[in-house]
C-alpha cells in the first residue's frame, strides 16, 4: 500500500473523472482504485484543481506492473488499438491504419502508454528503388531517430527513410560474421544497415557504400560519426550501375541488400570482386523456389556463368516478407576463372 493523492468522486461520476484524470495526464494507473461506500478514488501522480470530488488523500495498492499493450488500452478504452509498433529512439512508428480519427489527445496518450516523446505513423513503403519511407509524424517536429542496436547507432529521419525492424537478425549477422581486413563493397547502402555493423563489430577494413537517395546518405554520414567509423567508409553517391565502376576487382565482399531483387546488379556486384571473394544475395524468394532448391541452384548458376566456380556457404532465412514469400540471403563464395 502507499499513501498517495486521489480524487474521490461519487460512483456515478466515476467514468467521466477517470477520462478527466487522463486527459490531463495525472491519473495514475500504477495503482488500482479505491470503491468504498459510494464513491471512487482515483489515484493521481500529482496534485490538481478539481471542479467536483474531491482531492484527498489514501492508501492505494499498487498494480502489477503493466505491459504496454495493457497500458495502451488503459489510455485508450474506447478505440481499436494496435497490436504492433516500431520504437525508434523516443519516437513510436504506429502502423498505418491506426487511430484514423486519432487527435493531439491520442497522440497524447499513446506517448504516456508507450513511454515517447514522438509519435508517428507508417505508410506503404513506396515500391521504387529508394524504398522511402512515407511515415507522416503527428506529435513532434521531426523525424530524426538515433536508433541503438546490437551496440550500433542508426541515425536516419523515419519521415523519409525506412527501418525493417524485422531484419535485426541479419543486421546482427552482419556485425557477426568475419569480415576482418575485408575491403567491402555495399551496393545498397542504404542507412549504413550492414555497412555499420560490418565495419564495427565485423573488423572489416573498408566499406565502400553506394547510395542515390539523398536523405539515406545524410543517415549513413551521420551514422558513421554516431559509431566513430567515418574513416573506414567511402561513400560512392549515385546510381550503383554508374559508380561501382569505379570499384572494379577491389572487394573480398560485395553486399546486395536491395529488396525485393538485387538480380540488376549481380554483375555488377561480380565485377567488384577480387578474384575470390563472398557475395551476400538479398533476394524475396517464393516458399516453393526454397523448397524445390531452384532458387539456390539458378542462383549459383548465374554467378558461374559469368565465368567462376561458386560455392554456397549460407543460406539465411531472414524473415517472411508476404505470405509464402521468404526475404533470405544467400551467402556464395566466388573464384574467378
Ligand atoms: C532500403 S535499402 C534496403 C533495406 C535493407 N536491405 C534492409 O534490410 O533494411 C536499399 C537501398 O538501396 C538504394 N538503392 C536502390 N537502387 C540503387 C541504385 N541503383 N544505386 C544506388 N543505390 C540504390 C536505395 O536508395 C535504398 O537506400
């Protein structure tokens, strides 16, 4: 028990207290209501003025701890709530069709349930090669997000850049692998998703990160100063098709992190290797072509006929994009001829 303020309010005014008490901010569902004789008192996480009721003061039991979600519906009682959401630094990324009527007061009330400042709420991510993100912000002024994972920062503006949450096991694969001494050539750079964690954790020397939209390239170079790595990155801005040229027989790994095909660029990405060296293959890829084996077979097979021998070290199942849609990533070890 803990003695703390409250609002006592007659019975039959204790709905209309308790959605007054929230709005404001100050109920306190930390701890469970008092029903005595009559009456209810809610408990407050502070003093305030009153217009009925009474404010006195009470010994509440505290709650079990909340999750979210239970928090969520607390604030909300009456609307269709979310089931998932993205939290990015102190902003919450809402799926798209929540709150359709939602106001300032629902912007409000999602940041005391989820523990934000921010709100946002996601959009289709646009089918064109820069995947943008499209998120609309409705609490806050931006959407700039300094994003901690697997001890990496990602910094990028969630209003115009995407963020797969599902992809953490790859970005950590990534930062898992050994890449040491490594000159690596990320031909969708994106953000820095596996340029980071391969310079960071991964030991590689160099990343050379191709990238044409500009507000990725703004997280990427914001990002690199975030983990301290800057040095050990080049950024190659514009379409790949044009600057990898540049990048030709350089790398002992070659990342293609483009969904839902990076097939445009396997050639490319052929051209940058060293004369042996590993290709990681992002690609969507039907169930049936997995189970069938024709998507790892056709795959090595285009790689060997741009004249090498290949050798499959991994497959990673990364996550299902569509039903009976897989986004995996082949990982295949090149020799030249
Ligand atoms: C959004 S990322 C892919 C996301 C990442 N694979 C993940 O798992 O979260 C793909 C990036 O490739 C970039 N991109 C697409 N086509 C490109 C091209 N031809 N040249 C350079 N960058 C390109 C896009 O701008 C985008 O930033």
């Amino acid at each position: 028990m803990e003695r703390k303020v409250g609002w006592e309010v007659p019975s039959d005014e204790a709905e209309r207290a308790r959605r007054i008490a929230l709005n404001a901010g100050v109920l306190d569902y930390g701890f469970h209501p008092i029903h005595q004789q009559g009456k209810v008192i809610w408990p407050l996480n502070e003093m305030v003025n009153v217009l009925f009721g009474e404010i006195i003061q009470s010994n509440f039991e505290a709650r079990i701890e909340l999750n979210p979600h239970q928090r969520l519906a607390v604030e909300l009682p009456d609307v269709e709530l979310p089931t998932k959401w993205e939290l990015l630094d102190d902003l919450v990324l809402l799926p798209s069709d929540s709150f359709p009527n939602g106001n300032d007061d629902t912007w409000k009330a999602v940041c005391r349930a989820l523990k934000v400042e921010r709100v946002g709420r996601g959009a289709e991510i646009d089918s064109g090669p820069m995947r943008q993100s499209r998120a609309e912000i409705l609490l806050g002024s931006h959407g700039w997000v300094n994003h901690k994972e697997n001890g990496i920062r990602y910094v990028f503006d969630a209003s115009k850049v995407m963020f797969s949450s599902g992809n953490i096991t790859e970005r950590r694969r990534m930062g898992d692998i050994n890449a040491a001494g490594d000159v690596v050539v990320d031909l969708f750079a994106g953000i820095g998703y596996y340029t980071l964690p391969i310079l960071v954790n991964a030991g590689a020397l160099v990343v050379h990160a191709c990238e044409m939209n500009p507000d990725s390239i703004d997280g990427l170079t914001k990002g690199l100063v975030a983990n301290m790595v800057m040095s050990r990155c080049h950024i190659h801005q514009g379409d790949n098709r044009q600057t990898a040229s540049k990048l030709e027989g350089i790398a002992d790994r070659v990342l293609l992190g483009l969904l839902p095909s990076s097939t445009y660029a396997w050639e490319l990405a052929f051209n940058c290797l060293k004369e042996e060296g590993i290709i990681h293959v992002h690609m969507n890829v039907e169930q049936q072509e997995l189970d069938d084996g024709t998507f790892v077979k056709e795959t090595l097979k285009s790689f060997e006929e741009m004249g090498s021998e290949v050798k499959l070290l991994h497959l990673e199942d990364v996550k299902s994009y569509a039903p009976r849609v897989r986004h995996v990533v082949l990982d295949i070890e090149v020799r030249k001829l």
